[in-house]
C-alpha cells in the first residue's frame, strides 16, 4: 500500500487520453499506489501481450476515491483499500469481474479471500493484489536512548502518556487515518476495534487525546522519509512504508535502523484491491492486466519487490526466505490470530468519527 | 486594480472621428468590455454557481457524491423536483460546530500576521530596489521575480530540509554556538509565517516597487531643506505616496495565504487550523462535497464583500480627488 514519496500524486491524465486515441485497442491505463510495483512487471506484460501499459500513482486512498466518484477517470485498473472499496461499489463505481477471464484465480489465497468478502462480497468485483497491518515502525537506536528497550512490543509504547512523555523530544508521528487509528485505539482499550457505539469512540477519543500533546504530527506518508532521515523516533504507520524507510535508511548507511512490528494486542490488517471501474474503456485489457498479476511468479515478484505480502497461495513457494519467513509480513498463527479488520462506517457513524478525529488532530 | 478598469472603459469615445468611424469604435469598444466580462462569467460565475447549488445539495453514497443531481431527462417537472430538495442545511452545519469557525478565524489571524511581515520585510526591499541606481532595477527585479522558476512546492519542500530538527538552520545555529539543543520550528506556527511571507514576497515587494518607483524623491529633498527629520519625512511623504502600493500589496498576499492549503499541510503541525485544510478534509476525507462546497462559498463572500467595499471606497477617492 501507500508507499509514497510526499506529494508524489503526478496526474497524468493528459498523457492517458493522449495515448489511448493512438493506440485505441491495445492499451491498459492502471491507477495504482506509487512505489508499489517492480517496473519489469509492466515490461514483461507488454512483451507477453502486446497490450502497452499506461502507469499512474497516487498516494491516498481519498484521492482515488474522490476521482472515482466524479467519474470519467479514464483507468482501467484502479487499487483501493477494503473498507473504501467496499464504499465504491455500493457507489456504483465498479463493473462485476468476468472470471471466464481470469483462470489465473485459482492460485488465490482462500485465507485472504474470506476476509477480502467481507468488503466485497463473494469477490466479485475486485481481486486481492497486496494485504498488510498499521503496526509501529521505530529506530531503534533513539528508542533504546529514550525507553531503555531493546524492542518494542506492545501498543502501551504509543497509547500510555508517560511512555509518549519520553519520546516526546525524538519526534513521534501517526497517521492520518481515523478508520486506522480509532480502531487500533480500540483494541488497546480492549474492546471491539470494529465498534460504532457512541460510548466507545468517546473513549478511545478520550485515549487519543491524552497522548495528542506528545504526537508532532498526523501524516499519512511524511512518516516514510521522517524515519528514513532519523528525524523521528516512533511512528504508527502501514507495514510496507516501514519496511521502505528501513530499506531507504539501510541505503543511506548513516546509522539509521528501523524495525517494525505488530504489537502483542494485535493491529489492523487491510487489503489493496485489483478493481475496473464501470466507466473503464480497455475491459478485456484490464482483465488481462489483472490475469497476468495472479501468475504465481509475478505476484511473488511484486512481493519480493515491495515487502509487502500478497493474497496469492500459489507464489508462496516462489518467494524470497526474507519475505515469507518475516514475521512482520506474513505473520506466525499466533499474530494472525489477533490481527483484526474494520468494516466501513455508515454516514451517521463516518461524520461522528471525523468530528471525533479533527478534534485530536487539531487538539481543540 | 481599481485603475486599469476604470481606464478601459471610456477609451472607446473619440470625439474627432469621422462619423462612420465612432460607430466602428463604439462597437469595438463593446467588444473589449465584453471579453473581461466573459472571461468572469465563464471562469468565474458559472463554477461559483456549480459550487453553490452542490452546497445546497445533500451527501449520497453515490457518483457524483451527492444528491439532487440534475437529471435533464426528467422534464420540469423532474428539475422542480430537484430543486425542491435543495436546502441551506450544509450553512446551518457550519454555524452549528466551533470547528469552522475557528479554522477562519485562525486562517485570518495567520494571514494577517504573515502580510504584516511581509511588509516589513517587502518595503525596504522595494525601497532600496526603487532608489538603486537606474541600470542596476532591471537585474533586482528580475532576481525578485527568479524564484518563479521554480516550482512552488518544491520550494516550500525546501523549506523543511532548513528548518527540520536537524536541518540546515539547527546545524548552522548549533555551529556558531547560539543554541545548544535543536529548535524545534517546522510543524509549527513559525514555520507556517516563514512559508507564507517567503513565497509570497515577490506580490508585496512588487506593488510597492512600482509605487515607490514613480515618486519624486525632490520631495524628501525639500522636506529636508526646510528641516524636517528623515524619519518624520517618511512617515509625512514616503509612506502616504506608497499607500497604493501598500494597499495592493497587502491584498495580494492576505487574499492568497487566507485560503492557503499547502503550506500549512507540509510546514504547519496537526494543530493548525486553516480554513483550506478543512476544506481539504471535508472534501477528500469525509467525502462531503456538500459541507465543503458550503465552507467554500462562505470563504469566498468572506474575502469578496471587504474587497468589494474596498473597491467602492477607493473608486470615490479617485472621483474626489479628480
């Protein structure tokens, strides 16, 4: 998911219309998140099916959505997440798969496709791509300074103010995500991470608030570079951007090491959907397109790529020991066990829970 | 502003022209005014007015996002429907939570406090630009305009690298030994005023320039020959023949950092309140067109209504002074 670089949301829709009144037939336009695929997949693609690949990248789940919902987007493949796919298509905004199309999906994860239909019943509009949590990435080396600890286990590092007290000075940052943060709170607190009861929000607002003052900022991609750089000690953030600041820091060889784990109380597990927009114009393509994901050699070589896991059975055996064996990515029973999903809010719950969010993240 | 309007419109009326010629000019004439009046009426009035009535509008899980939509196919009776369904529920909101209320009023306080700067900083600057020697303004001004080269975003980026924990500013202040310990300054409110007065500069330092430019600086001399201090000169001379430039200047720079959007969100810290994030968030985050096109409207006539006045008051200056 989200491996963003800032604001790296470059539109080129220009180029898309360009493209597809020059080669009417044989061209894919794929909306996807940036830094989220290995560019040879493309290549290999077109070489397989002649089929050009047009690639967009966008770093938000809401900008997907509000260009989804004004329509006439002009992609043939788009990947959003669980709950707001699952939002989307109550919209209207997808066509159903044709599976005739698709053999390829019997390599599918039947694991990862139970959960997938609870957004998506019977899966019948979107195949999964990647799937992964919201845990805690850190550095290692400030947290050992500032807590005394050699790693991090549970979510009291975050939601206890006298531990944030500490960590106050080397910088902590959170997402911008109330339906990823709220339910996190949520089963600190030990309740039902997936709660609409008024009562409950109030409480883990309640939580929020009492360690806001120690967060410095609520961003939903900065986080990748503020870790990378050692600017900041501490973030709650998606798996695979933490991987991508570990890799980034490693790279830099400053002495900057990052790890990231799923606490012991658990952390909320999504998934990044292959979609067609009903408005898509190269359908067979896309279909193709999203055939060609499912091969179990190149859903390995995605993974492979990214760190992030995949819903795909068949490209288990094919993947890299350090991916598969990690158990931040494709974690033991025992974690899976614990690792929960959220299910998208009704308006009445989505606005109290927005109000709830700017309430925290403003501090008023 | 107010003068180049003013200007345009009785330019069409020479006297001396023979008879068939008035008429041409009269009609060419017309055709001017017509263009800047099309040019606002497309690209001005008609989104306005497509912002408006989605404010009316309710939030549906639908596309587009809201309902009513018009449906041409449903006849007038369909379109009565729809307008029936409108209503000013989405203002009544706004009122309703302090939320918003206080984004604009700390969206104005921001942008208030970053133009006062900017004229600090702006008028020397044009000062010492105007009185610099003929030759040498060409190069001044082009180095006031050169940042333009340069993608804005890319320069509020930079922004973050200077002030971040460890960042040029800290390494350079902790070098020299004025501090010891790192300043913490991005994500904060200074950050935002150092973001907003750098990338709005040019608009002050501009205006004020091309005023500063046409006065006759005989006058301070002569308010020197009759013994007046530099210091009273400036505030008797100087600052009143530099009050137009004054004027737009601040207007360029307080319009634009009101509404501004990004750089709160890079340089500013969760607890900034700026009417263009909430905006933002209501729009992007809480899918509700409706509520962020009502923040819209409101933002507009809130910068709109002064500006008009301002445009009435400055009009009936000129006709008095004339």
């Amino acid at each position: 998911m989200r491996k963003a670089i800032g604001l790296a949301t470059a539109t080129t829709l220009a180029s898309i219309f360009a493209f597809s009144a020059f080669a009417q037939d044989k061209v894919v336009n794929v909306y996807n998140w940036s830094d989220y695929i290995d560019d040879s997949i493309l290549e290999d693609f077109t070489k397989e099916t002649g089929i050009k690949v047009v690639y967009d990248v966008f770093d938000s789940n809401e900008i997907l959505e509000t260009k989804l919902l004004a329509g006439g987007t002009g992609y043939d493949v788009v990947v959003p997440t669980g709950a707001f796919l699952a939002r989307q298509i109550q919209a209207g905004v997808f066509q159903k798969l044709d599976k005739a199309k698709l053999p390829n999906i019997s390599n599918m994860w039947d694991v990862v496709a139970t959960q997938t239909a609870k957004y998506d019943p019977e899966n019948a509009y979107s195949v999964n791509y990647m799937w992964g949590t919201t845990g805690i990435g850190y550095n290692v080396k400030k947290i050992q300074d500032a807590l005394g600890v050699d790693k991090i286990d549970s979510w009291k590092t975050v939601f206890d103010p006298e531990s944030m007290k500490k960590l106050n000075e080397c910088g902590v940052y959170m997402l911008d995500a109330p339906q990823e943060i709220i339910p996190t709170a949520l089963a600190y607190l030990g309740l039902n991470p997936d709660s609409r009861d008024p009562a409950d929000i109030t409480k883990a607002e309640e939580l929020l608030l009492s360690i806001r003052p120690y967060v410095r900022k609520f961003h939903s991609s900065e986080y990748i570079n503020a870790l990378a750089n050692g600017d900041i000690c501490l973030a709650v953030g998606w798996s695979g951007d933490v991987f991508q600041a570990r890799d980034r820091a490693a790279e830099a060889d400053q002495g900057v090491e990052i790890a990231y784990v799923i606490p012991t109380e658990g952390a909320e597990m999504w998934f990044d959907q292959l979609a067609i927009p009903a408005d898509a114009k190269h359908v067979d393509e896309a279909h193709a397109f999203i055939n060609y994901i499912m091969k179990p050699e190149v859903a390995a070589k995605a993974s492979n790529y990214v760190f992030y896991a995949n819903g795909n059975k068949a490209s288990q055996a094919l993947l890299d020991k350090e991916v598969l064996d990690d158990p931040a990515i494709y974690p033991d029973d025992a974690t899976m066990a614990k690792l929960f999903i959220t299910l998208p809010y009704d308006p009445k719950t989505q606005r109290l829970i927005t109000r709830s969010w700017t309430k925290i993240v403003s501090g008023q | 502003m107010a003068e180049t309007t003013l200007a345009t419109a009785p330019s069409a009326s020479p006297a001396a022209v023979p008879q068939q010629g008035t008429w041409l000019a009269a009609l060419t004439g017309r055709l001017v005014i017509i263009i800047p009046y099309a040019w606002l009426l497309i690209l001005f009035l008609v989104p306005f007015l497509i912002v408006f009535k989605i404010s009316l509008s309710q939030t549906a899980i639908a596309m587009p996002p809201y309902s009513p939509t018009f449906d041409l196919s449903a006849g007038i009776t369909g379109l009565w429907e729809s307008f029936r369904e409108f209503s000013f529920d989405n203002y009544l909101w706004l009122t309703d939570d302090p939320l918003y209320v206080n984004a604009y009023v700390s969206s104005v306080v921001i942008a208030a406090i970053s133009t006062f700067f900017a004229l600090l900083i702006g008028f020397p600057i044009a000062y010492g630009m105007a009185r610099a020697p003929a030759t040498v303004r060409p190069l001044l001004l082009m180095l006031v305009i050169l940042p333009f080269w340069t993608s804005f975003l890319i320069r509020v980026y930079a922004w973050i690298g200077i002030l971040k924990p460890e960042g040029l500013l800290n390494q350079f202040l902790i070098w020299t030994g004025i501090i010891d310990q790192p300043l913490i300054i991005l994500n904060t409110h200074t950050a935002i005023f150092i973001g907003i007065v750098y990338s709005y500069l040019p608009f002050m330092v501009l205006p004020l320039y091309s005023a500063l430019e046409k006065m006759d600086y005989s006058l301070i001399e002569a308010a020197q020959d009759l013994g007046c201090p530099p210091i009273s000169a400036f505030w008797k001379i100087t600052f009143p023949l530099a009050m137009p430039g004054i004027v737009a200047g601040c207007l360029l720079v307080f319009i634009p950092a009101t509404g501004e959007f990004v750089i709160p969100d890079l340089l500013g810290g969760s607890q900034t309140l700026m009417i263009g994030k909430t905006l933002w968030n209501e729009f992007f985050s809480n899918r509700d067109w409706p509520v962020s096109s009502a923040v819209a409207v409101i933002l507009l006539l809130m910068l709109v209504v002064p500006m008009m006045f301002f445009q009435q008051a400055q009009a009936k200056a000129q006709e008095q002074g004339r």
